[in-house]
C-alpha cells in the first residue's frame, strides 16, 4: 500500500508574547498553554490560505483588488 503523498507546508510559528500571560493570568496555565497558542496560530494561516485560494478558485482576485461594498462587487450572479 502506497502512502498518501501530500504538499504540506511547513510553518515557523513564533512564541507568544510575554504580555499575553498577563492577561491571561487569572485562568490556569494549562488552560492557555503554549502548545494551544502555537495551534491558534496555524489554523489561522490555514483559514487564511483558503480564503485566499477560494478567492482565486472564485476569480475574485482582480475584482478584489480595489477596495468595493459588496453591492458593487459583480459576481455574475442574478439576484
């Protein structure tokens, strides 16, 4: 059996800033670990990437491009 090969990106996260622990200092440290934040981080970039893989799948990219309400925004759709 041949092993799924996947395109998966490798992401350098970086550690939380200092000063969100004194914020979060009232809830236990295991509650806000670490290891939660660094998983916070990667599937924020991860929503983002689809956003923006969607948004090209969508041909959205160059309508996009300028600042527009979605009123203006022709999607070719008749509503």
């Amino acid at each position: 059996m041949n092993a799924l090969s996947l395109d998966a990106h490798q992401f350098e996260t970086e550690r939380s800033d200092p000063r969100l622990a004194q914020w979060l200092q009232q809830f236990p440290p295991a509650v806000f670990s670490e290891r939660l934040y660094q998983s916070i981080e990667l599937l924020e970039r991860y929503s983002i990437e689809q956003a923006v893989d969607l948004s090209r799948q969508l041909n959205l990219v160059d309508p996009l491009g300028e600042w527009r309400s979605v009123d203006t925004l022709d999607l070719g759709t008749s509503g």
